[in-house]
C-alpha cells in the first residue's frame, strides 16, 4: 500500500525552534539552493549556531567556498530530518565558507502516514478526550476535541489556541476516549502543530498531526 504523504506548515515559533534544533545537533548537511538565473547556486552546508534571541543562524558550507557566489538574497534549505524544507534571506557572508541568514519564519515538514486516512472535516461531530502532556511535563486532560481525520497509525485534531500553546512537537498524548473506532486507549506522539483558522466560528486555533503508537 502506498504511503499518503504531505507538507505541514510550522509556523510557531517555538517549534520552528525545536526542529532547528535536532538538525544542528545533528550535524548532518543540508541542501542549500538559491533560484538563481540562468545557472542556479547549490551548496552543502550545516547549521554552525542558532541566535533565536538575536534573530540569525550561522552556516558553514562543507566546501572552501560553497558558498561564494551566493547573493544577499532568498535561500531555501532541506534537511533530512523529517524531510524539512525552509527558505529564509542571507543576512551577510562572513566569507565564502560561512554565511548569516535570518531566522525562518515557517518551515514546512513532510507527514507521512503508512495508512489510508478517513477524512471528517470541519464540521464532523467525532469527538476525542485525551490527556496531553504539557512542555512542562504537567499532564491534562482535555475533552470534546475535534478529530479532523484518522488512519491506522494516526489522527489530526483541533484544539484552541490557548491550550496549544503549552504543547510541543514530540509530546505525549492518550486518547482516553473516542468516538472514532479504534483510536480509543492508543498512546502517541504530537508530530505537528499548525495555526488553522476554523471556517465555522473564523476562530484560530491549532491543528496536531498525532502519531498513534500503540493499539
């Protein structure tokens, strides 16, 4: 069977923050591109330092002089990591070895699911009560959440804007009950957090994209 995958958008900042992160500690290369014509710029690079109170990050290209033709322009990234991609502005050039862009403002991350999903919409009445784990590490129960879609392996809710704001890529969720056959008692992993504008109350609220671990 097919994997059915798309781009989420992150755009909270902290997020954004916390995949920067596991790239930098990674150290593996990015794909560094600028859509220059008629021959476009590529080079490899990986993240040196991340300055999210000053607003920058640092790279430093795998070759001498990758990058030194790169213009004070757009450039957009790729990372391995869980197929992120970002685009951002060069700041300035240290030299050909290392240039300053700004902090990106949304990245986008693949979601992959290994199963078909069943999609609700805005409007379903499926609901889920779950215990969410704080940033903090404080856990709470939330009832009455929206299910947006669902598959074998995971689900995509609505919570409001307020409570999303003390959740992280990477947090603990427990889907207590459901009216969504086969979610309930499953454990897993928050994998996306994006800003989603409710087309029925023009609310802004959070959609997470939930890896279902077990069954």
């Amino acid at each position: 069977m097919r994997s059915e995958k798309a781009f989420v958008d992150i755009n909270k900042k902290d997020h954004i923050n916390s995949i920067l992160n596991k790239i930098f500690k990674s150290a593996k290369p990015l794909q560094v591109w600028q859509k220059e014509e008629p021959l476009r710029q590529k080079a490899n690079g990986v993240l040196k330092s991340l300055q999210l109170s000053q607003n920058y990050i640092e790279l430093e290209s795998t070759e001498v002089n990758g990058f030194l033709d790169f213009k004070n322009d757009e450039i957009f990234f790729y990372s391995e990591y869980r197929t992120t991609i970002f685009k951002s502005k060069i700041k300035y050039k240290n030299n050909g070895r290392t240039i300053v862009i700004e902090y990106p403002e949304m990245v986008k991350i693949e979601e992959a699911r290994t199963q078909p999903r069943t999609r609700y919409g805005i409007s379903t009445e499926h609901r889920i009560e779950a215990l969410f784990e704080y940033n903090d590490g404080k856990k709470v129960i939330q009832n009455d959440v929206r299910v947006l879609d669902s598959s074998d392996d995971g689900c995509a809710i609505l919570i409001s804007k307020h409570f999303g704001q003390n959740l992280v890529v990477g947090g603990k969720v427990v889907v207590m009950n459901s009216s969504v056959e086969g979610l309930k008692k499953r454990a897993g992993l928050i994998r996306s957090i994006t800003l989603f504008k409710n087309t029925l109350t023009g609310e802004s609220c959070f959609r997470l994209g939930v890896q279902l671990l077990t069954r």
